[in-house]
C-alpha cells in the first residue's frame, strides 16, 4: 500500500515545490497525485510500499524543512511594543490625537445639556 509523504492539498506552492526539490536531491522516489479540478481529490507526494525503507528518510527531510520554514516565518512576525510601532511611524500618532481633538469638538456641544 502507498505511504503518504505530504499532502498537497492548501500548501502554497513554494513550500511544495520545495518539498519536491528536497526529495529529489536526496534521491528519493515519490510520485506526485493532483488535487484534481475542485480539489476534492487528496493531492500528495507518495512513496510507493516497495520503498518502506526510505520512508524514515523521507519523513526526517520533510519534517526538518517544516521545522526551518516555521522558524523563519517566527522571525519574520516579531511583535512589537506600541512604543516600537509610534517610534516606527509618529505621523499616526499625531493623526489619532486630531481625530480624537476633531470628535470631542463636534460632540461636545450636543452632549453639554445633557449633563448640565
């Protein structure tokens, strides 16, 4: 029976072009099934069963380049503090602070009755 690889079903297409490339750097034979038209079919990088004993191989490379993709993308998405991200653009700040001065203005006459 086939082993699945990877599913090719919502993966971008760089990381699975870059699963496909790895694989076959490292001589490793797979063969590729389509998602199909409407993508209900389950697309992926299968190994057929004569091949079980490079499906270790096959799983350590696949999940290693996971592993690398993951923590690029962590470093990439570094949250920042609001100190950071004023620092980073004033020009927002100082745009708030007038939208807010503007609305007290406009509201401010109509809410004084009120609490009179």
């Amino acid at each position: 029976m086939p082993i699945l690889l990877f599913k090719l079903n919502g993966v971008p297409l760089d990381e699975a072009e870059d699963v496909r490339e790895l694989l076959h750097e490292e001589q490793v034979p797979f063969y590729e099934t389509p998602q199909g038209f409407w993508g209900f079919s389950l697309g992926g990088l299968w190994m057929a069963d004569d091949q079980l004993h490079r499906q270790k191989q096959a799983e350590e490379i696949i999940d290693n380049y996971q592993q690398q993709r993951l923590e690029k993308a962590r470093a990439v998405y570094q949250p920042r503090s609001v100190l950071a991200a004023i620092i980073e653009k004033p020009l927002r700040l100082v745009l708030l602070f007038a939208v807010i001065v503007i609305l007290y203005f406009s509201v401010s006459p109509f809410l004084r009755p009120l609490f009179a």
